[in-house]
C-alpha cells in the first residue's frame, strides 16, 4: 500500500475504536440499569412489579429485532438532531449506542439471574433493602457475567461499526467500501479485514483475562 492508503488505514482504525470505544460505554452505562431493572421487577424479584417488567421487556426487544442497517437509517431524524448530522464518525455513535444497550442490557440481564438466591436471601433476613441487595449481591456476584458480557458487546459493536461505514460513518468499513470495493484495491481490503480480526482477538483476549482476575477473586472470597 502508499503512505497515503497507511495513513487513512490509521486514521479509520482510530475512528472505529473511537466508534466503538464511546457506544459501548454508553450501552454499558445505560444497558446495565435496564438489565437490573428488568431482574428486580421480575417476579420474585427484589422489586417485583411485572407489568413494568413486561413493558421495559417489550420495548427492549422492539429495538433488538430490528436490524442494524434499517436502524442506522431510521434514526438519521434523531443522530442529526443530537449531534447535528447524519455523516461521521460522531453520527455513527448514536445508533451505535441505541443498538447495543438493547443488547447489553438482555446479556446483563442473563448474568444477573444466575446469582445465587441463596445469598439474596440472606442479605433480605438481616434487613438489607433492594438497594443494599442490588450493590452487594447482584452486582459484585454477577460481575464476571457483566464483563464478559460486555466484551461481546464491544466485539460487536466493531462489526457494526464496520457496517456503519456503507453510509458514510468513517472507520474501517468506510476505507474497505471506498477503496477495497468501489476501486477494487485488494491489498485495501485485507487490510482491513486483518486489522478487525486483530482488534476483535485483542478486545476478547483483555475481556477473558479480566473475567479470570474476577473469577479468581471472587474464589478466595
């Protein structure tokens, strides 16, 4: 490739982690929360209310059957009143974000079911509220699950960016589309396609090393 192709391959490797970087925390502060919600009001629940259950569930899995693509364009009205414009790496946050808490927040939810009632219980027999019950049993039980879940989450997210790219996001997917498809530069493309595989064996290599530092912590304890 020419340094000018090694440049704009830098430069859309750090649009799509920034791409990536900034919905996924976004899901992850939003998505966590609905997850919680969605365990506590469960029935049986620490704050059980199943009409709100069946609500919150519904709306969660209105926007998860939806696909990406048909996502992206929809809420083209919603990315250009928040950030001012369809086009970007910055636009491309937006969808990004709604897509994934969805999605975050069902995969927080599973790992959120698996703690131990045993423990809820315990923590409900010497008074602790649904609060005491959400910070010092579900949350810290549950932790390794919410990692792991959340690194899916970011794996994700870089495919999604990627397609993000067939409407002028930036990142990776844009360089692959402009330059890899429409002007048939080969080399383009596998690079592209090495630098994702790259950066989805990275994100997942750090995500299982920290499940494991979790899971052995949560073995001494």
């Amino acid at each position: 490739m020419s340094e000018i192709m090694i440049e704009l391959l830098i430069s859309a490797i750090w649009e799509t982690l920034l791409m990536t970087v900034a919905s996924g925390l976004i899901s992850l502060v939003a998505g966590l929360p609905l997850g919680l919600a969605l365990v506590a009001t469960a029935k049986g629940g620490v704050a059980e209310n199943l009409w709100v259950n069946r609500i919150l569930g519904a709306v969660i899995n209105a926007f998860r059957s939806v696909p990406f693509i048909i996502l992206l364009v929809a809420l083209i009205p919603v990315t250009r009143f928040i950030v001012g414009t369809a086009l970007g790496t910055w636009a491309a946050i937006v969808p990004l974000a709604i897509a994934a808490t969805p999605y975050y927040a069902r995969i927080a939810e599973v790992s959120l079911r698996e703690v131990d009632k045993g423990l809820i219980e315990a923590v409900r027999a010497m008074g602790g509220n649904r609060w005491t019950i959400i910070r010092e049993v579900l949350i810290p039980e549950a932790l390794p699950g919410i990692v792991a879940g959340f690194t899916v989450t970011l794996v994700t997210l870089i495919g999604a960016s990627a397609m993000a790219g067939a409407i002028g996001a930036g990142g990776l997917g844009d360089l692959a589309i402009r330059y890899g498809y429409q002007r048939f530069e080969t080399g383009v493309m596998i690079a592209v396609v090495i630098v994702l595989i790259i950066l989805v064996c990275g994100i997942q290599w750090i995500g299982d090393r920290l499940v494991a530092q979790l899971d052995r912590r949560q073995a001494r304890n």
